[in-house]
C-alpha cells in the first residue's frame, strides 16, 4: 500500500511497503528541471545535481562517497527537462543514515567556488561525451530544430557557454528559490513502514523552510516541423530522427499512444524493426519512442544507416505510418502489443529502485497514485480504432527530421517527409 503524508511545511512524502525484499529505495525529487530556466541559466539545475556531493556543512565530498560506500549502498542523482531526483539504494537496516545524508545535501551544500570550477571541467567533458555519442547528438539537434525558442529544445547539460559563466552566488540564489517543501517530494519504497520513515523525514526535512510565493506557470512549447542537418566527416554511419508533436504526460489517449509506439517501433518484433532490419537489413538499430512533459510530448523516431539508404529508410518508414492510420492493428498483434506493455511495466514493479521512482513521478504529473489494477485496465481497454485514431491524429502533416553523419552536401527534403 501506498500512503502519502504532507508535512507541516508542504513536502510530500510518499512510501510504499514491499515486505518480501531487504532493501529500500527512497529520493527526494524536485518539481523543478531544466525548462524552467530562463536562457542564461541553461544547464543549471544539471549543474547543481553535481555541487550537492562536493561538500556541505557537516560532510566533505569523500565524506559522502565513502559513508555511502560503507553500507553498501548506491547513490546517484539525475536531471530531467521537469524535475531532478538524489536517491539512495540501501539496505533496510541503513535507512535512517540514508536519509541523513539525502538530508545534509539536500538542505546544506556548500557551493564551495573552488569546488565548482573543478565540476566545471567535469561538465564540460559530459557535454563532449553527448558530443562523441551520435545517438544522443541527434536527438538533441532534433529537439532544439523541434522546440526552437524555448526550454524544452534546450539541452539539459546546458552548453560550454552557459556553464563557464555560472558563479556561485548565482547557484545559491537558483538553489533557494527551486529547494523548498512545496517543491519536494520524497518517496521510499521497499522493506519500511511508514511511521518510522516519517520520523525520519520530520528529523531531517521538518525544518526546511517554506518557499516564498509560486512559480509562474511554464509556457507550453509551439512545435516547428524542421529539418535539420550537421555533417560530421568521423562517423561511418548516418543518424536520423524524425518527429512528429504528440500527447501531454496527463492526455487520455495516452495508453494508446503506448501501444502505438509498441507495434510501430517500440520492441524487437515492432513493425519497423522487422521491416526495416530484419527483412532488409538497411540498418542496425531502428526504434520509436514516446516523451510527454505536463503540457506537450513528441513521438519520435530513430535509426542508423549508411548515406546511401537514408531515402529508402524514410520512405519505408513513412509506408509503416500511412499504414498505421489506413489500417485497424490486427487482433493478434494489438495482443502482443498490449502483453509487452504489461509484462514490461509488472517486470520493472519488481525493483523498489522502480518502484520509488514510479510512485515520486506519479506524484509530480497527477497528484495521486494510479493504481497498478487502473494502469493494467487503460492499456487492456484500448481499442484498434483507437490505435489508428491516434496515429491519424499525431501523424497528420510534415516530420521533423535531423541527420547526423558523413553527409558529403546530403540534405532531405520537406516533400519526402509528408505522412
């Protein structure tokens, strides 16, 4: 059982029991990510994710690293466009001394300026490393031509310039006005019971301060249907996305949506994969993938292929999106579909580390916990019609497209992309 408590000074804490395991999985989430930076602050709140190990009142950076290494446990910490997440795998018995640490960073960093122009070359290198992964690269060449002019389309580890300028008072001043209890949700899951850890949480986060005011609501992104291209004369292969503006995290065709991802590129026997690859053989990897923020979402697709194949890969994928809107999904197949999503998402619910996360997101979109019976009947109920109402919907126009590779003057164009 789920059970929510709101603290005095407005942080949420969600737990969930799992008696049967011996560990727990618990992080503090904040409701605040990279789109809610203006554009000079573009990589900050990626920024901070890394100062909140490098030291705070009571404990040194190797503090932190080596009392977490002393239990046993794992600690890690990530940013996303909506919000940013520290959380702690340990085992049961280490639970109060989990909490203190996520407590001590999270409400004590010390932003120490030395500290940070160290972490600014650690950066920099994470930004190279997107930089020499061509997968990533191209679909952050496609967000930015996707959603232009707003923070969505901007990359999460901000940019070289960005980063260079940031200065400590500057950190501190974003820090204190995203960390506050209105903004943080914590959530445990696995071997605990709830009193205990809410005896925790009062003693490490009760005399967390209330934030001042609200945030301004975000503006939701205008998608832009373009095509974009960046040669780079090292790759042997040529990385293409292409995209189409899809549902919000909340929509209510989003479980179809899932399902069409799922026949159309989201697994091994999906239409593409099969058609593309295996019957083919034109590429090594081809896959589509399903992102939903609170306000907008994109259905995209990615492939790898050689310069001479990327027509024929575009038209045959075009083929299998035309086909999904003409077309009813087949009983058999629709079934497989929607049993790959169940075994997927029942599978995952066996780690209290997913299990954490999956009840701290809920939180954040809905404000309450869909129930795993609520969340197995949405997908079960989805219709073939609705499957193919859907792709008429989101596959209504022109792709975006971006193209990464050894292009030697290639450049696509807008009448090839038409669904």
């Amino acid at each position: 059982m789920i059970v929510k408590e709101v603290l005095d000074n407005g942080l949420t804490l969600l737990t969930e029991a799992m008696p049967h395991v011996r560990s727990v999985a618990i992080g503090v989430w904040v409701k605040r990510g990279s789109r809610h930076e203006r554009l000079e602050q573009t990589g900050l709140s990626h920024f901070i994710e890394h100062m909140v190990f490098k030291g705070t009142k009571a404990r040194s950076a190797e503090a932190i690293a080596s009392e977490v290494d002393s239990i046993g446990g794992h600690m890690d910490a990530f940013t996303a466009k909506e919000y940013a997440a520290f959380h702690l795998k340990v085992l049961d018995e280490h639970l109060p001394l989990a909490v203190e640490i996520l407590g001590d960073i999270v409400m004590n960093p010390l932003f120490d300026a030395v500290e940070m122009a160290k972490e600014k070359k650690v950066i920099f290198e994470e930004i190279k490393m997107v930089e020499d992964t061509p997968d990533d690269l191209v679909m952050e060449l496609f967000s930015q031509a996707f959603w232009p002019d707003h923070p969505l389309g901007r990359p999460i580890l901000g940019t070289r310039q960005s980063v260079a300028g940031f200065d400590r008072d500057e950190m501190a001043a974003f820090f204190r006005s995203v960390y506050h209890p209105g903004n943080i949700v914590i959530a445990a899951a696995g071997n605990l019971d709830h009193k205990k850890v809410s005896a925790l949480i009062h003693r490490h986060f009760g005399d967390l301060a209330p934030g001042k005011g609200k945030h301004a609501k975000p503006q939701p992104p205008k998608a832009h249907a373009a095509i974009v291209t960046r040669s780079k004369k090292e790759l042997e292969q040529v990385h293409v996305c292409l995209g189409t503006p899809a549902f919000r995290q909340g929509h209510q065709d989003r479980f179809g949506s899932y399902i069409l991802n799922t026949v159309l590129g989201g697994s091994m026997s999906s239409r593409l994969f099969q058609n593309v690859r295996e019957k083919r053989g034109l590429v090594y990897s081809i896959s589509s993938g399903v992102s939903s923020y609170s306000d907008a979402g994109s259905f995209t697709i990615y492939a790898g292929t050689g310069l001479d194949s990327i027509d024929e890969v575009v038209r045959l994928t075009i083929e299998e999106l035309r086909r999904m809107k003409d077309e009813d999904v087949p009983p058999a197949e629709l079934r497989r579909a929607k049993d790959h999503l169940k075994g997927s998402l029942m599978l995952s619910l066996e780690s209290t580390g997913s299990r954490m996360n999956s009840i701290a997101r809920q939180e954040i979109y809905f404000g309450r916990q869909l129930g795993l019976d609520e969340t197995l009947a949405s997908i079960e109920g989805v219709l073939a019609k609705d499957v193919r109402r859907i792709a008429n919907q989101i596959f209504d126009g022109g792709l975006a497209m971006s193209v990464l590779g050894n292009l030697k003057g290639y450049r696509p164009r807008a009448s090839q992309l038409r669904v």
